[in-house]
C-alpha cells in the first residue's frame, strides 16, 4: 500500500461492492481495500509485499468432503491456499476461519481438515461453525474438535494487538425460517462483552452466515442481526467478516464494513441468478481466480483495519 | 422328499423370495411414501400417510440437506447427493420439518 493511496481511502469513504477480478482499488472508513488477482505468480509477489503486515488472515468455506463437478480436489485448493498464506513474508498472527470446515460434518473429514491446518506457519486458529458443520446429528463434530475457545457454546471474545474480537455463531437453527440466528443469549453476552470496551477500540466481529441481509430468499442473512449492529454502532471502527456465500460481497455503513470471503473450494452463483446457492461449475481455468482468502492489516495502528482479498489466481 | 414336501418348499421359497422383493423396492404404497429434495425444496411439501407408515426423503441437489423434524423427534445427519432418510411414523398428528442448513426449506407431513 502506498501512501498515496492511504491518503486516498482517508478521504473518500465509497459504499462499494467488490467481486473477484484484478487490482480496482476501493477505500474502506479509512482503510484499504485491494482484490488481488494472483494470475501471474511474479506479479503476486509484488502483491502480497504491498499488504504489508498482516494481523490476520480469513480463510472460509473450505469444504473438507466435497468431491463434484464445481470442484473435484477441494483438498488442492486448500493446502494452495495454506501455501499462499505460509508464503507471506510477514506471518499473520493469527488465522480466522469463517466456517463450513467440513462439507458433511463426518469425523473423518475434520480429521483431514485439522491435520491440514496443521501445516499453516501461524499457529493461532479461530473458528466459527457453518451449517456444514453443524448437521450431524448430535452436533457433537465440530464442538468436540474446536468448541473449547466457547466452552461449548459457539461464541467468545479475545483481544490481539488492541483490536477486540468477537466470535458469533449464527448457524445453529432450531425451528425452520428464513435466516440464521444468533439468540437471545448470545445477543445478550454481545451486549455485556461490548459495554466495557471503550468507542475507539477496532472490532472484528466474525460469524458464518453474513449479518447483514444480501439475498433473503436463499436466506442469506442472519434475521436477529439488527440488535447486534445497535451495539456495534458507537464504535470507530467495526470489521465484520462473514463466509457462507462463496463470493465477495460488501458493504460499508458509517464506521462498518461488512465483507464476505471467498471460499478454497468453489464458487457459489450470484444472489438469485440459480435456482439456489448451490455448487457453481466454472469452466476450469477460471476456478482458481474464483477462489481465495482474505488479509486483514492495521493501517494506521490502531485505529483502523485495511482488508486486502487475494485469489488462488490460475498458477 | 415327498411330492407334497417338495411343492411346500417350493411355496415357501416363492413366499420368501416374493417378500425380499416387496422389501428391496424403494417405493410404492406397501413400503411408504418418498418424498423428493431437489432445487432447495421438499416435494411434495404436504403429504399425508398412515400410523405407522414410512417416510424416504431422498436428497436430488447438488447441496447436502438435512430433514429434521421442528418437535426434536427425528434429526437426519447430513444427506449428500443420492443419500436418504427413513422414519416410521407410529402416532398420528401433524408433524413439521424443515433443512437445518436451509431453514427456508419446510414440509408437512400429516399422520392420520
């Protein structure tokens, strides 16, 4: 990142939407906001220097089980992934992964998918469930591997380099609708974690399913989400980092960004262009541009985070 | 053995062999109703059985689905592509289910 840029993004802050493609630059509250497009492996190295230190780095939706047409090897697309954020010059300190680990919720693919981050440099790994996790019977897969963080529970809070994160789980649905859902007890431990932190502390608030409503009859949103954004509002700067739909899509409102990833595995059809948000065959040299991951670094530390996505290009 | 021996065998062999087959089929009347999952919906969304008749819901998407009824009476684990689910209704009722990971996805199931 440039000064000139920096500058750029303090001045301006555009409501920009931002999908896969190559170098368009938009300001984000102060920030960065970068889509880098790794099709040229040279021109990646010169990318991924200019995102400078990373604080952390998104990976979502990785899919561990999956085996059809949109993608036949979700493993290969997983450890290039790995290797990309392993080939950082400066490691994130810590890694988030926004859910749907797994494709089926089987034992034996969280096994494999455990043992695949095991390979990341940066040992600090946070995680949020999705409803691809969630769907064994006794939703015992997922907690049994990663729910200590939560002591069972999905949701919990922890501090890094002064920015307060806050991990949601909004895909445990206990009667049928539309949305996902957060819950009276977990809005209410938000609201008691958030009223100690003082308005100038950067949030990063990360969950599955997006929190804010992007496509609702493929219920891409979370229908409880508004009593958390009332909390949320008050403060500097909010970060919030979401996965489930395969595709970037963003939003900025006041000192808010919202931001879904891509995910390693495959892509998913734009709001309402399919007949649901299912598996999305692209022609196989595209795929790789379609898949990525996201690196999030403190700008002007600390008050303001600068997201940078980053696809698995066509190398 | 005795000629009467022999075509008791052969009907009790013709009896078993009848009832593997009536078994092994997937659908019809005599072994409950197959409901369809395809295109993130349930079909039929509303049908009605017999106390004590079968349900099969059988997954058609691309997309795992899961059928769970909204009371906690039965919970499939997650259904690939050409994976099913069985559950024997034994009380009559009306009985509500939906995906766990698609919320939006709801049927009917009426028990008389």
């Amino acid at each position: 990142m440039t000064d000139d840029q920096t500058l750029r993004g303090r001045r301006n802050a555009l409501k920009c939407m931002a999908y896969g493609g190559a170098g368009t630059l938009f300001a984000l509250s102060g920030g960065l906001l970068t889509p880098v497009d790794l099709a040229v492996a040279a021109d990646a190295k010169a990318d991924i220097s200019r995102l400078g230190k990373p604080l952390f780095v998104q990976i979502s939706d990785t899919h561990i089980g999956f085996a059809k047409d949109a993608n036949p090897d979700v493993n290969g697309t997983l450890t290039r992934a790995i290797d990309l954020v392993n080939g950082m010059e400066e490691q994130p300190a810590l890694v988030i992964h926004t859910g749907d680990i797994t494709h089926l919720s089987k034992a034996e693919e969280f096994d494999l998918a455990q043992q695949m981050f095991s390979k990341l440099r940066t040992t600090e790994l946070h995680t949020t469930p999705g409803e691809h996790d969630t769907a064994d019977p006794t939703v015992t897969e997922y907690f049994s591997r990663f729910g200590k963080a939560s002591q069972n529970r999905g949701y919990y809070s922890f501090d890094h380099a002064g920015v307060h994160f806050v991990c949601l789980i909004n895909v445990l649905q206990f009667k049928a609708g539309g949305l996902g859902t957060l819950g009276a007890e977990q809005l209410a431990w938000v609201m008691a974690d958030l009223q100690a932190r003082s308005s100038s502390t950067p949030i990063v608030v990360f969950a599955h399913m997006p929190l804010w409503t992007i496509y609702e009859p493929w219920g891409w949103g979370t229908g409880d989400a508004s009593q958390l954004l009332d909390q949320l509002r008050r403060f500097g700067s909010v970060t919030v980092l979401n996965g489930h739909i395969h595709q970037i899509v963003q939003k900025v409102e006041g000192n808010m960004t919202f931001h879904t990833a891509r995910s390693t595995a495959y892509p998913q059809p734009v709001a309402g262009t399919a007949a649901g948000p299912g598996p999305l065959k692209v022609p196989a040299e595209q795929l790789a541009s379609r898949l990525g991951i996201s690196s999030v670094s403190v700008v002007r530390h600390p008050r303001s985070l600068a997201l940078n996505d980053v696809t698995l290009g066509s190398v | 053995m005795t000629k009467s021996r022999r075509s008791l065998l052969g009907a009790v062999v013709m009896a078993a062999l009848w009832l593997v087959c009536a078994g092994a089929s997937a659908a019809g009347p005599a072994q409950g109703d197959r409901v369809l999952i395809k295109d993130f919906m349930f079909s039929p969304m509303a049908l009605t059985t017999k106390v004590g008749g079968e349900v099969t819901w059988v997954n058609q998407d691309d997309e795992p689905h899961t059928v769970v009824s909204d009371t906690g009476l039965f919970r499939s684990g997650a259904l690939d592509t050409g994976n099913s689910y069985t559950f024997k209704f034994d009380k009559p009722g009306t009985y509500h289910v939906f995906c766990s990971m698609h919320p939006q996805m709801t049927a009917t199931i009426v028990v008389e």
